[in-house]
C-alpha cells in the first residue's frame, strides 16, 4: 500500500517538471509557427519578383521560379523609376518625422502624465481627436495650406502632417505614468528644474518605449503613400510608396515589377531594423538592470 | 481664466510647476493646433455647402446632413466597416497578446529577436503592397491559399470575390499589417514587470494562469486599453486596402466609410456629402474612444 | 540651466527645420508641366519630354512630365487645381469632369479645334468636347471592346477560329460549345466568356454597356437629363437578362475566375471583350496563347465603337503659361508626330489618316477596328456625374450576375436614383 502511495506522491512532482518543459517547447513552436505564416507572404513576394510575367500566369501554380537568379523585374524596375532617390527622400522624410515625433511626443507625454494644469484632459482629447478625423476629408485644405507656406515639393511639406504622432503622445504617456512619483519628487528634492527631471529622469526611464516610437514612426511615415502622393509634384521629391503603385495602373497590376520594387522598398527597412533590434534589446536589458 | 492668468505669472512653486506642465505639452498642441486645424475646420465647413457644377458654392445648412444620413449606401458602408471591425480588432488584439507572452519567455535573444522581427516585418510594408500581395494569394485560379486547401481536399474558394467571404479576407490582411505593432508594445511593456512580482506571486504557488490573471493583465491594462482604442480608429478609419484590391465590390459587400467617402468626394465631386461623412466618422469614434477609456480603465497600484 | 534647457530645445527644433527647408532657388528653365497617370505607358509619356526639347529650340520653354499613380490622381488633380500656383499646365483627364463639372480647363483655340473636329474618326469627335466647346486632345483611339478569341480553343471544339459569331444568338451558342461543365457540379473548368465581376460598379457599367447597346437601350435620354425610361426600358431588361443569364442560366461564364484578363491569359476562357491596349497584354504575359480579334457581334443593332471614359490632354484655365501650352499642343497636332507618339507605345493613333498605315495594318485588331468603326456610334455618357450615375446603374448589374435580385427590379431601382443624383 506505502509504495503505492509514494508512487502517488513522487508522480505529480515529476509530472509538474516534465509539463513545464513541455510547456515552454509547445509556446516555442507555437511562436516560430505563427511567425513563419506571418512571414510567408513575404516570401512569396521575394519569389514572385524572380519570375518573369507568363511565369506568374501559369496555372497550376508552381512555387518556384525557373530560374532562381532572374533578376530581370529589378532591372526593369530601376529604369523605369528612379528607385534609389525615392529611398533616399523616404529615409530622410522618414528618419525627420521619427526624431521629431519623439521629441515632441515625450515631452507631451511627460506633460500629460505627470503634471496638472488647467485644460489638461481637453487638450489630451483634442489630439487623440485628431487621430479620429479621416485623412481623406482634410487633405485637400491641407494642401491649400501647405502651398501657401510655399512647402511644396519640399521635404518640409512632405513631413509637415507627420511629424508629430497622436500614437507617440499615447505610448510616451502611458509608459511615463508607470515611472514611480517617488523617482521624481527625489530628484527635485534635489532641486532639480523641470526640464533637468525630464532629461535626467523621464527619458533613461523610458528607452523601451522611445526606441519603439522611433521604429514605428519611422515605419509609418515610410509607408505613407496619399500625402506623398498629393504634395509632391516633381519627379526628384517622390517616395518610395509612389514609385511602387505606379505598378499597379488603370487597367492591370505588373505583379512581376511591383513585387521586385517591394523587395526594394523593404530592404533597407529590414537592414535597419535588424542593426536595431540589438540596440532595442540592449536598451531594455540595461534599463531592465537598473531595477 | 484666472486659472491661465497664474500659469502665465505664476505665484509660487505649484502655478510654476503647472506652467511647467503646460509648456511640456505646448510643442505638441502648437503642431496641431497649426497644421490641422484650419484644414479641419474647412472641412467641417464644408458640410455645409454644396458644390455646384463649375465649382460655385451653395450654403445649404443640414441638407446634407440629412441627405447621407438617410441614404441606405451609407449605413450599408457603416455596416460592412463595422463588421470588419468585429473580426479585426479583437483578433488582432488577443492574438498580438498571445505573441508577446510567448515572445517574453522565449530566453535565446537570437531566436527571440528572429521570431520577432518576422512577426513586426507585415507592419514594413505599405497598406497598398500588403493588400495587393494579399489579393495574389487569395486568387481563385493561380492564388496560393487555394492551391494549399485544395491538398486537404477544399475546394477552391472566391475569398475576395465572394459577397460572404470579402469581409473576413479583408480583415485578415489587417490582423496581419497590425499584429506586430501590437506585439512589439506588449512586448515591451511586460519587459517592464519587475521580476519581483512573479517571484512573489511564485511564492505564493500561482500557476502559468493565474499568473497571467491576476498579475500579468492587471499591469497591461493601460496597453490593453490603448491598443484596443488605436486599432478600433485604424480600423474604423479602413481605406487603403479596399480601395487597392476590390474598391468596395463584390456589389457593394465591401464598401466601408472611408471608402465611400473617398469616391463621394473625389469621383462623384460632392464635398458637402462628403464632409459630412468624415463628421459622422469623427464623431463615433471620440463617442467610442471616450466609452473604452472611462469603461476601461482601471488605475493601477504600485 | 532651466532656461538653458528650453532655448536648446527650440535652437533643435530650428534645425531641424532648416534642414528641411528648400535650398534656395536658382534660375529655373523655363518650362511646361504635364501631368498625366498613364503609369503603364512610360514610353507614350517620355516622349512628350522629347518633344518639350525640340519645342524649347523654338520657344524656349522645355516639358517636363510628371506621372502621377492612378490610385489617387483625382485627389491630387483637385487640390492642385484648387491651389492653383502649383497645378500643371497640361493635364490628362476627362473632360466633363474637369471642364463640365468644374470649371479648370481652357478653351482650344479655334483653328487648332477646327483641325482637330476634321481629322479625328467619326465616333472620337466629341471626346475632349464640352457642351459643343473643345477643351483637349482625345490621346486614345481603341478604348471600346473588341472580340478576342482564342483559336485554339475554338479549333478544340469543332469551331472555325476564321469565322466568328456575328450576332450574339450564334455567339450564346457558340459559348456553350466552349465551355467544359465540372461533372461534379461545381464550377466550370473551362468556360466561353471571361466575364468582368469584380472591382467598382464604374468598370462593370463599361464592359457591360456594348450588350446594353447592341440590344438598343441606352443608359440615359439623348439630353443625358433623364434615366426612367431609359435606364429601365424594356430593351435594358433584355439585355440585362441575357448578361446575367451568362452566369447564372447557360453557366458560359463564372465569377470564380477571378480577372478576366487571367482567365483568358490562362486559357480558362475562349473570348473576352477588351480594348485593344490588350494584346499588347498578352505578348507579355501570356506569349503562348493564340488569339484574334474581331467585331463585336450585334443583336438589334451593332454595338459600335465607344467611351464611357474620354481620356484628352487639358490646358489649365489659370495657368500662366497657357498660350506656351497651346502651342506646344499644335506644335504636336500632326500627322507625323500622332503616328510617331502613339507608335513608340505599340497604341493606336489618333488621327484617322494615321489609321490606314504599315503600322496599325500590321496590328492583329486592324480590321476588327475597321469593322467597329464602320458601326453606327453607340450613345455617350458625358455628364460631370457620369461617375456617380454609372456607378449607381453597375449595381444594379452587378445585383443580377450575384443573384441579388431579377434585371426588371434592379433596374428600376438604379434609374430612380440615378434621376435622384440627375436633379441634386
């Protein structure tokens, strides 16, 4: 009967073990599967740029392209559109709006999280609200607008609606709200001014959250394609955005060309974020540490 | 109003303090208030009159208002977005969770990074491209996602040339654009949870769940919250993919607000209808927002 | 410090708006804008660049052409022209819609209209026209369907690929030989018509139109003032029923085959109805298939050569530069330079004694054009709300081929809204 008993009693530990390994090999490849359906369209893509048009009709389908070098769709590509000024102009476009959103955002953020003043919730409001009203309804006013300054065709006038994130002042509030009021009533114990606090403090405070910002605005102002569109006349100002719907026309879309301009237009993106995901990751370990 | 004669002369320390707080938040509001403003009242504005052929304007008071707000077109835009909207967001939001926890107890950082820079990679590319990749996988004849059914013996469907099947297609290439968004601000929020909590609540013999219960979602309200409130306006606000890939078809099955919208103002040359139109979108969505955060909302202690 | 602070914030944020900034101007080369979104046709729209070069040996302004992409292009065309100092001085769009239902475009001047009134075929003359005024230069010929057929298809099943139907019965029937049913009952494996189901009512309006034709109903009264009557008469009904009864009666044609263009390139359907920018297509993408064009076929009447959309080359009302581009237009206006522009793209010229040359003998819709030419002209929709009221009248086509509803109904529906949108 005993050794039945502990039997009993020496299972469930062991079982416990055992499923907690389990466990985490079942997250694992729950999260590599998930991730590799995720990637798949883009693979497709990176494949299709590889095939020449009649490839791409061909019924039924076959994954693979005849000749796995054929780099025919980038060639055309790039005479057909000056794709290296357009990656040029999105990284500045992009890169402006990214630095510029953070500063703006986390000082707005720290404003909203961490002070009172009068009109605070209303103001809060009035940007969310931004957010809220269709693009599509305030672009022409817009341009109007912009025109007058005479920004068009500039890289201020095409970064002009982004450079401030209705996103970022959201993330930099929330992120800031979680610091701990003891961390700062220290610090102006210490007789530290606002602004000392802000850089001293807040930001160290935050990384996580600025480097996010700083990807996702960079992404986002990347990709935008009716603005663009809109402000920018001259053949030297456009995007990368441009250039690729100017495959997909009136009357077809050239799958081959505008998957080949997609790879390009993600590549440097992919560059990128690859050199700074270890940053990210770095910043987050280190501010991790410090508890 | 006195209240802004002592942020402008501050008294003391505290007015000081509240000066401080508001010029922390003047970048921001000096953006807006210069860059959309105008074009935001115009717009309004615009609801407001009629554009007659040759370009004149007509003041026309609430007629518009009127007109579209009882125009079955309209609501069936209303209709569709909202459905979309159903299927988008929660998907989106559980599934982005369910990611980043996964993510967070991956402990290899390169295979985490990897898995994580795949999920984050649908949220490089523009809304048009996704949309247009999205359409070529869901072709009937040569589109791959038939081709994989048809292995498992299912027939080929239309997706999006189905009345029944264009909305959750559609919806599906949202999910996919937004879930690495969502999963990198999960992600890095529970980066954040101090290790202690967990070691208590260890302590105290808490399992996997009752971890993520009572700890874990607690102190991801506040994203939670945000998530939710950004993708219900992303969505709600859904134009760039309809519009590249079925422009509203099969019959009108997926024709959303913004997409109405669009062609009201830009092939069928009515702002006024149109404006009203970006009123009504602007409106639900503060309503929304508004609901969703008092609802919401939960203050958290430290 | 705490001032320090906030002065280097705003020194930063100055900065950064100096390098944004444009450099400052030097002296510009004097030129002409022209702005079209004819992405597809990089070589058409190169060549007006070329030409801008030989024009500036005369007169010394150049011509720069900006594509725009055509997802868009009527917003920014709009606030362009809104702000005015910044629009184009030559644009590519529809006459009614800039010059009719705004007021955007300048008037031709009257020898160069005159010109263009003698040497444009029968049924092009009122493109680039508002209300008897011409505005532009129609830059298409070619955009009605012709009949293409695969000729192999039609051999595979005891069809002579020379002989084509010439009416739709014998069409209908014809069809029905081309299709290959599933067994199973599903959908068809190989059918005769590639038909257009999806994308916006306004495309559907348009490839359905030479049925509504050739059954001799047309979409609006000959004033384009009224749609009951018209839109919903008895002959609309017929040839709306026959439309849908393609998909859903005789199954010659299937909404599960996504772009018709596909489907034929695919060689899963026998004929499809498609202007001639298409065989252009199919060298591309389907250098294997076999194909002819022909004539539409009739039924009470030939449906004829037409346009829902009129593309023509505008001059902007306000720009400063309009008489340079009016003369830059006639610099253009010639035999010679419409061959040479419309030749470089593989498209077919403007003007009609270009349409009897090597070049366009050597075309494989040579004769069916010559055929669809030799039809009466179907009627034209140039209203400013063509699109609005195109759009409202595709739903109730779009409404029969998805089984929404019966022709009769749908279309009632359609004209009492399109005489809604008619009178607002």
């Amino acid at each position: 009967m005993t050794s039945v008993a502990t039997k009993i009693e020496a299972a469930p530990r062991e079982r416990i073990a055992l499923s907690r390994t389990h466990v985490r090999w079942l997250i694992m490849l729950a999260v590599a599967c998930g991730a590799i359906m995720v990637f798949f369209p883009f693979f497709w893509m990176a494949v299709t740029s590889l095939k020449t048009a009649p490839e791409i009709q061909r019924v039924p389908l076959q994954i693979a392209p005849d000749h796995w070098l054929n780099l025919s769709n980038y060639v055309e590509v790039f005479k057909r559109e000056s794709f290296l000024r357009y990656l040029l102009n999105s990284t500045i476009v992009a890169s402006v709006a990214a630095v510029s959103s953070v500063v703006v955002s986390s000082l707005a953020g720290f404003g909203f999280a961490k002070y009172r003043f009068p009109g605070r919730d209303i103001f809060f409001l009035a940007i969310v609200g931004i957010l809220m009203v269709p693009f599509q309804s305030v672009v022409v006013p817009l341009y109007v607008w912009i025109n007058d300054l005479g920004l068009l065709d500039t890289y201020a006038g095409i970064v002009a609606p982004d450079l401030v994130s209705v996103f970022g002042v959201f993330l930099m509030r929330q992120a800031i709200e979680m610091i701990p009021n003891d961390y700062i009533d220290a610090a102006r114990i210490d007789g530290a001014s606002e602004l000392r606090i802000f850089f001293l403090v807040i930001l160290p405070s935050v990384k996580p959250a600025i480097a996010t910002l700083l990807i996702i605005k960079f992404l986002w102002s990347w990709n935008e394609f009716f603005w663009p569109l809109v402000v920018i006349s001259s053949p030297q100002m456009k995007v990368v955005t441009m250039g690729l719907m100017s495959f997909s026309n009136m009357y077809f879309i050239e799958y081959n060309l505008l998957t080949a301009a997609a790879v390009i237009s993600i590549l440097p993106i992919l560059i990128i974020f690859i050199t700074l995901q270890r940053w990210v990751v770095q910043a987050v370990v280190m501010s991790g540490l410090k508890g | 109003m006195r209240q802004w004669l002592h942020i402008a002369f501050p008294r003391n320390y505290l007015d000081r303090r509240k000066r401080a707080g508001f010029l922390f938040v003047l970048p921001a509001l000096l953006f807006f208030g210069s860059v959309y403003l105008l074009p935001l009242a115009q717009s309004i504005m615009y609801s407001f009159y009629k554009i007659a052929p040759g370009g004149a304007k007509q003041f026309v008071g609430l007629r518009l208002y009127e007109k579209v707000l009882t125009d079955s077109t309209f609501w069936t835009a209303v209709g569709n977005t909202v459905q979309l909207l159903l299927f988008s967001v929660p998907v989106t939001v559980v599934l982005a969770l369910a990611v980043a926890l996964g993510l967070n107890r991956v402990t290899n950082l390169k295979w985490r990074n990897l898995w994580a820079s795949m999920y984050f990679l649908p949220f490089a590319t523009s809304l048009v491209a996704a949309a247009l990749i999205w359409q070529w996988i869901y072709d009937p004849v040569y589109g791959f996602l038939n081709y994989a059914l048809s292995f498992v013996g299912i027939p080929p469907q239309k997706w999006l040339q189905s009345l029944s099947q264009v909305l959750p297609s559609l919806a599906v290439v949202s999910v996919w654009v937004r879930i690495g968004f969502d999963t990198m601000i999960f992600l890095a929020a529970l980066q954040s949870i101090p290790a202690e909590y967990y070691e208590a609540a260890n302590m105290d013999g808490a399992s996997g769940f009752q971890r993520l219960r009572y700890i874990t979602l607690p102190l991801l309200n506040a994203q939670i919250v945000m998530v939710c409130i950004l993708e219900l306006i992303f969505n709600f606000k859904i134009f760039d993919q309809v519009y590249a890939t079925t422009q509203g078809g099969p019959a009108g099955a997926s024709q959303t607000i913004i997409g109405l919208l669009y062609d009201t103002a830009f092939k069928f040359f009515r702002f006024g209808d149109a404006s009203v139109m970006a009123v009504f979108v602007f409106v639900t969505l503060m309503v929304a927002t508004l609901l969703q955060w008092r609802l919401f909302r939960k203050p958290v202690e430290y | 410090m705490k001032r320090g602070g906030w002065w280097s914030l705003a020194a930063l944020a100055a900065l950064m708006v100096a390098v944004a900034f444009p450099s400052p101007g030097f002296a510009q080369q004097k030129k002409l804008v022209l702005w079209t979104h004819w992405d597809q046709n990089p070589d058409f729209n190169k060549w007006y660049a070329e030409k801008g070069k030989e024009f500036a040996k005369k007169t010394g302004y150049e011509v720069e052409v900006v594509t725009i992409p055509y997802q868009g292009y009527e917003a920014k065309y709009l606030a362009a022209f809104m702000a005015k100092n910044s629009a184009p001085d030559i644009f590519m769009g529809m006459t009614h819609q800039w010059c009719g239902q705004y007021d955007f475009c300048d008037k031709m001047p009257a020898d160069l209209a005159k010109t263009y009134d003698e040497n444009l075929p029968k049924y092009m003359v009122e493109v680039g026209k508002w209300k008897g005024e011409r505005y532009g230069i129609p830059i298409e010929h070619g955009n009605f369907q012709q009949m293409y057929i695969n000729t192999d298809m039609f051999r595979k099943a005891g069809l002579n690929p020379d002989d084509p139907p010439k009416t739709f019965d014998v069409w209908l029937a014809d069809m029905k030989k081309l299709t290959i049913a599933d067994p199973k009952g599903g959908e068809p494996t190989q059918v005769g018509f590639a038909i257009r189901s999806k994308g916006a009512p306004v495309g559907i309006t348009d490839k359905f139109l030479p049925f509504a034709h050739a059954w001799g109903a047309r979409m609006l009264s000959p004033g384009l003032d009224k749609a009951t009557g018209y839109a919903n008469s008895p002959q609309m009904v017929a040839a709306l029923t026959f439309f849908g009864d393609l998909v859903n009666k005789d199954k010659v044609a299937s909404l599960a085959f996504g772009n018709p263009e596909d489907a034929f390139g695919q060689k899963r359907a026998a004929v499809i109805f498609r202007e001639s920018w298409f065989f252009g297509w199919l060298k591309k993408n389907a250098p294997d298939v076999n194909f002819k064009v022909y004539a539409l076929p009739c039924e009470k009447v030939c449906p004829g050569a037409g346009a829902l959309f009129p593309w023509t080359d505008l001059v902007y009302k306000n720009s400063p530069n309009k008489q340079v581009a009016w003369e830059f237009m006639r610099f253009i206006s010639n035999p010679k330079d419409d061959m040479e522009h419309h030749q470089l793209q593989g498209i077919l010229p403007v003007w009609t004694v270009n349409l009897d040359s090597a070049y366009v003998k050597s075309r494989p819709d040579y004769q069916s054009t010559k055929d669809m030419l030799a039809q009466q002209v179907p009627p034209s929709y140039f209203h400013p709300k063509s699109n609005e009221l195109a759009t409202a009248f595709g739903e109730a086509v779009v409404g029969v081929l998805f089984g929404k509803g019966q022709p009769k109904p749908l279309l009632d529906e359609a004209a009492a809204k399109m005489d809604r949108i008619l009178k607002d």
